[in-house]
C-alpha cells in the first residue's frame, strides 16, 4: 500500500506540471531526512521541509531512497563523521554546541549522525541540480511516451478519481 | 514565489500557543501535587502548600505556606516555611536537571502545631526502614528499658519514704528502749543491795561481845595486883579486851563501808548513761542517708530524653541521606562510547546533577507561634545536590541569629562527594529557656525551667556509625517559693534550691545495632547528692539530739520514780548502820579507856 502510494505520488510528481525548484528542494532536502538516523534531527529536518514550499512528495522519496541507501553507507558515514568531529580547530565549537540547551537532542556527536548529516548538505547541491535536470528532461522527452502506459493510466484515473470523490464530499 | 508555507507554520503556532496556554493554566497545579507527593513520600506524613506560583518568564517558583506534618507527631509540623523562591535555570530543565542558582528560605520555623493531623490516608514507606533508623531503634529499646530499671528511682522513692516517716517518737516507740530496763534492772539490784544490808546487819551478834567487852572493862578497872595470880589474871583479860575491841574495829570498818556504799546517790540515770547512749546509737542507725549511685540520677534525669534527641537527629540525617546518594570513587566519564551506530565523541560538558541548588539562603525563627519569643537567624544552605560528587562540594549550612539575650549558630557539613559519607553538624545555643528542653517539673529536680541553657552539640555520623555528644549547661536556676510546698516536700524544695547552675555531658555512640554506647555525665548527680547529704545529715543530727533528749527525758524520769521510791529504803538501812556504829564506837572507847588504865 505505501508503495502503492509512493507510485502515485512519484507520477503526480513526474506527470503534472508542479515547480521543477520545488521538487528538486523536496528531493534535496527528503535526501538529508533518509541520511540522518537521529530522530530529533528528522524531526527538525521535517518541519523544516513542511514549513518551505518545497514538494513534499519528492522529499518523501529521497527521504525513501536514501534511507535504504544510509544502511549501506553507515560505515563511511562513522569515518567521516569521526574524522569531522576530531578537527581539532572545531573542538571548541563542538564544545559550545554540546553545552547548549537543545543542541545535544540532535546527537550531532555521534560519528554517523554527523558523517549522515555532512554528506547530505554536501549533496544538496547536486541532489538539487540533478533532480532538476532529470525532471525537466523527462517532462521534455519521456512524459508524453509514458502517459500511455497502462499502469500510468489506471493509476492517473485512480488518482483523478480520488480527487473527484474527495472533491464531491 | 512565496517560499512559507504559511499554513502549516501557523498551524504549528497555535498548537504550541495552545500547549503553553494549557501548561500556564494547569502547570501550577501539576507541580504542587507533584511537590507535595513527592515531600509526602520523603517525610511519611501529610505535606501541605498554601500557594504555588511559577513564571515562565524566569523560570521562577515561589511556594506560599509549605507545612510538612511530623511522622512522630502528627499534630506538629516538622518544618514551616512561610516563602520559598527560587528560579530555575532553564537549559538544565531540557537535560532533566534541576539546577537553581539562588533560593530563598523565609520564615522558616520547625515543630509548629497543626490544627488537623498530619497522619496520611495510607501508610507509605517510612524513613524507619533505613539502616540508620532500624540500628537506633533496637539500640534505643534495650537502652530505655535500662534507664528505666535504674535504681536511682528506686532510691530516691526511697529517701522519699525516709523524709515522710520521719517522725522521732514512732521511731523510738518502735524502737523498744533498752535503757528503761536497764532503769528497772538498776532499781531491782538496789533493792536486793540495800535488802542484803539489813539482813547482814540484822545479823550481827554482837550484843553478847559488847556485854563481855563492858564486864571485861568493869573488872579491869577494879583489878588490883595482889599476887602474881592477879597480875596473870589481868593480863588475860587485858588481852581478851583487846581482841574484842579489834573484832569491833572490824565491825566497824564494815559497818562503815556499808554506810558509804548505802549513803552513796542513788543515780540511776548515771548508771543508765551508756544505755542510753548505746539506744540513741541504735534509733540513729536507722535514719541513716541511704548510698546513692551518683551516676545514676542524670541518666535517669537525661536519658531518654537524650536518646529520644538522637533519634530525631537521626530522623533529619536519614531523610537527607535518603536523597543525596554516596558517591563512587569509580571514574564515569570516558572518552569514546562504543555504539551499534556510530560513535559518541563526548566533549568537555558542563554536566549537573539532577538537582542542585547552590545557594539557599534561609531566614526563620525558633519560636513555634508568632507570640512566642524566639531567635530569628538567617543564613545559609550551599550546593544542595542530588550528586555531590559531580558538584565537587559538600553540602554547608550556616545559620546564626541572636536576641537580646539568646544565641545560636548552626554548621554544618554533609560530605557526600566519595563512599565514605560523612554528616556533621555542630549546634550551639546559649542563653535558651530551660522551658526548650521539656523536661517536666519534678519534686527531685531544681526549676530548669526557670534556668538559662546553653548547649554546644555535635554530630557525626559515617557510614559505620554515629558520635553524637551535647554540652548543656543549666545556668541561673531560679529557687522554688517555700513557702508554696508544704510538710515533707519542703525538704527537697531545700535540697533542689541548692543547685543553682549544673552542666550535663551526654554522648551516644554506635557501630553497629548490638552496641548502642550512651554516656551521660553531670554534676547535677553530686550537687543533689550533697545536697541531699547536707539537709539529711542536718535532719539527722537535729534527729539524733531530738532522741537523745527523748530517750534520757524517758529513761530519767523512770530513773527518778525508782529512786524515789528507793530512798526510804535506802534511809531505813543507814539509820540501822548508824546505829550500830554509834554502839560500835560506844563500846570501843569504853574498851579504849579500860585499856588505856592498865598502862
């Protein structure tokens, strides 16, 4: 069911003519959301998307796609996040931060939350560029081929359908 | 492009508006029944709070009328506090730390009376559980029961008793006088003596000498000297005649001591002294002061009273012990922790203990009413904490306030920083009430409540045990009104008005539950003693003069009746003697001058 839902979202996404910078701030931004394991930081992460008009269903996805690929990238997430949080230069600004109120909740100490969290503001940027070129150039040369596919038909009524009934009540 | 989502953003607000409005209409509520469940589960009694009030702007709390009733007595307060306020560092709070720079303690009093019982519905979990408290219970049942059976009481009942009965005529009426037999005794052996002499000088046949004596002298002074024969005659009766005259001399010699021993007073009362003296001796012996353990009478005195002041000491430490845990002489903090995901790097932080408060500063009073006179003191509380160890500090408190006439200072010094825990607290009071210490006016006692006290306390207790010693000085005891006791109570009225000042060393001290070792030394025991000696001796030898003269009045006049009655006899006896000896003498002169011739 949630993936049936994922689908729907994906094609609503692909299919309709939604702001290519808000998908591609969505995926950006949902990119961090899979990478950091800590639940404060997803929280905070959350509110921020929700707050920003960025697509919500984008950062669903990346938050999706990338949480699957954190699992695998853990181990290179401890070593970076170990060698960031051990730049000596910093140690006093991670000390202020450790003894701040709220701060500490996000657990930005620890190796994985902080190599998860560094890699995913790195990937900001390209997450942002790519998805926003991928979108557009489907939108270009893709949409029209794939809008006559069956599945895409069944779930576009599906969805039109529930829009409608949604609309109706 | 409109970059908010202005929508959700404001839904948020008013949700989080709508918490904090909850929060500020409730949160009040909340904390005082969270205050007073948790001061109820510390004390085991009723916690009451008039007012509470927090703002959120500084994180303040200021608490109105906190009562906390009293688990040994329910209808007092073990404290009364009339303000409390304090702020709350906020940071802290997200890390579930109650950290408070400055609290203000005001009109802090202790042992107030309630007008409802503190007692709770349901019985919680007492403080009586606790290592301390179970050792001094069973140290505190064995000592009571000995001060109880200490024949100090039983000794002063009995003096008691003496003091009553003190009467010299029952004394000497159940004392059955040997000196008035001795006075019948002496009046019976007269008796025979003088029956004796009439009968001895009944008994002299002398009549038939005293003819022969006269015949012999008759002839003697017709004798002439014819012949040879004559002369030979006269010699014989010339030695005849002196024969009789040496066996009248003799007679004589025992008539005349007959005479001396008869004539001689009839002094009954002289022949008595002894015994008298001997019954007087006898009745004395049995007013005589008891022996009395000095020792005994401050324990007697103090005792439980001073066992029941440890126990509350004890009650106070426990409830503090029960809250401010040992500390560990392991190292907690380690640089790296290992972790299924990742690894913590922990920094340098600055770490509090789920609750401090660094400075209490306390103002309060010693009287239990408002009417009532006390010593208002102010001072101290520092680095109260639910982990000493983190802080780095033991917990000190240093109060002091004074009045016109009366003084106190308390310090002291909770050091929970390793395992080795150790609770001091140093208390001195002078120029208190004798009332303070209620112990109740007593026959046997001076007027402490009319006294000056100071006392100079101190108390330690480590995790193997406790030494808990007082000083008190009992000064400027006022005397009790005489005139206000009556008969016998007068006695210790005097006794107890002798003391003026006295001091009182108690100490209490355990290792384990076996042992409880309570000392209590005081001069009071050799001032009452000396006392008690002084009046008792005095009482004794006014006593002993009394029976004295009672049994001499007794034995004399007895003696004066019997020598009365003796006297005849006695006269009877020595007109025969005198008789005779005039017959003696007569017939001794006639022989003399018979005799005289023939020369």
């Amino acid at each position: 069911m949630f993936f049936l839902k994922l689908l729907k979202q994906v094609i609503v996404i692909f299919q309709t003519d939604i702001s290519p910078n808000q998908v591609a701030w969505g995926f950006a931004l949902g990119a961090i959301l899979g990478l950091v394991p800590n639940m404060f930081m997803k929280l905070v992460l959350f509110i921020v998307i929700m707050m920003f008009r960025v697509n919500i269903s984008a950062a669903f996805l990346a938050w999706a796609v990338y949480e699957i690929l954190s699992f695998a990238l853990d181990p290179l997430f401890d070593s970076l996040g170990y060698y960031i949080l051990n730049i000596n230069s910093l140690n006093g600004f991670y000390t202020y931060l450790y003894n701040l109120p709220v701060v500490p909740f996000t657990k930005f100490n620890n190796t994985v939350v902080m190599g998860s969290l560094v890699t995913g503001i790195i990937l900001i940027i390209p997450n942002m560029i790519i998805a926003k070129k991928l979108l557009v150039y489907y939108r270009t040369h893709l949409r029209e081929k794939v809008s006559k596919w069956k599945i895409v038909k069944i779930l576009s009524a599906t969805i039109l359908s529930t829009n409608v009934i949604k609309i109706v009540k | 492009m409109k970059i908010i989502r202005w929508s959700f953003l404001l839904t948020t607000i008013i949700i989080i508006a709508l918490i904090a409005i909850l929060n500020i209409l409730f949160f009040d509520k909340i904390l005082k029944k969270v205050i007073i469940s948790a001061g109820q589960t510390a004390v085991g009694a009723k916690v009451e709070i008039d007012y509470l009030k927090t703002s959120f702007k500084n994180c303040s709390v200021t608490i109105n009328g906190f009562r906390a009733a009293d688990k040994n007595n329910y209808f007092k307060n073990l404290v009364d506090i009339e303000k409390i306020r304090f702020d709350v560092r906020f940071a802290p709070l997200l890390r579930k730390k109650v950290v408070i720079d400055e609290m203000s303690l005001d009109g802090l009093r202790w042992q107030t009376d309630r007008k409802t019982s503190g007692e709770l519905p349901k019985k919680k979990k007492s403080n009586e559980e606790s290592k301390f408290a179970k050792m001094f219970k069973t140290a505190k049942d064995k000592t009571v029961t000995e001060f109880n059976n200490l024949p100090s009481v039983e000794m002063f009942n009995k003096i008691q008793d003496q003091i009553k009965n003190f009467d010299v005529n029952k004394l000497i009426e159940d004392s059955g006088l040997s000196s008035i037999k001795e006075v019948e005794k002496v009046s019976a052996d007269l008796q025979d003596k003088y029956k004796s002499y009439q009968d001895k000088i009944n008994n002299f046949n002398y009549e038939e000498k005293i003819n022969r004596a006269k015949t012999l002298a008759d002839d003697l002074s017709k004798s002439k000297f014819g012949s040879l024969a004559d002369i030979a005659n006269t010699a014989k009766k010339v030695n005849e005649l002196k024969t009789l005259k040496k066996e009248f001399d003799d007679i004589l010699a025992e008539l005349n001591n007959a005479k001396k021993d008869v004539s001689a007073t009839i002094d009954v009362t002289k022949q008595i002294k002894n015994t008298i003296t001997n019954d007087v001796n006898m009745i004395c012996e049995k007013i005589s002061i008891p022996t009395l353990n000095t020792k005994n009478i401050s324990q007697m005195l103090f005792g439980t009273k001073w066992v029941n002041r440890v126990e509350k000491v004890l009650y106070y430490i426990s409830i503090i012990k029960q809250y401010i845990p040992e500390g560990s002489d392991e190292e907690e903090v380690k640089e790296v922790k290992q972790r299924a995901l990742g690894r913590d790097i922990i920094f340098r932080e600055k770490l509090y203990p789920s609750l401090l408060i660094s400075l209490m500063k306390v103002t309060g009073t010693t009287a239990k009413t408002k009417e009532e006179v006390g010593i208002d003191f102010s001072g101290l509380i520092k680095n109260i904490s639910s982990s000493p160890k983190l802080v780095g500090a033991p917990i000190i408190l240093e109060l002091a306030g004074n009045n016109s006439t009366q003084k106190l200072a308390v310090n002291g010094l909770f050091d929970h920083r390793t395992k080795d825990s150790k609770d001091n607290i140093k208390v001195e009071l002078t120029g208190l009430s004798g009332t303070i210490l209620n112990i109740e006016p007593n026959d046997y006692l001076p007027l402490i409540d009319t006294s000056k006290v100071n006392v100079a306390g101190s108390f330690d207790l480590n995790n193997s045990g406790f030494l808990c010693s007082a000083d008190i000085a009992f000064r400027d005891i006022k005397e009790k009104a005489l005139n206000t006791v009556e008969g016998n109570l007068k006695y210790l009225a005097q006794i107890t008005n002798s003391i003026k000042s006295f001091d009182v060393n108690l100490t209490a001290q355990t290792q384990d539950s076996e042992n409880l070792n309570i000392k209590i030394n005081s001069d009071i025991d050799k001032k009452l003693y000396d006392a008690i000696s002084k009046l008792f001796s005095a009482k004794v030898n006014e006593a002993k003069d009394k029976i004295k003269q009672k049994v001499s009045e007794l034995a004399q006049e007895k003696a004066k009746e019997i020598e009365k009655s003796l006297q005849g006899q006695k006269d009877a006896v020595l007109k025969q003697i005198n008789e005779k000896i005039g017959t003696v003498n007569n017939i001794e002169s006639i022989i003399g001058d018979a005799l005289k011739k023939q020369k």
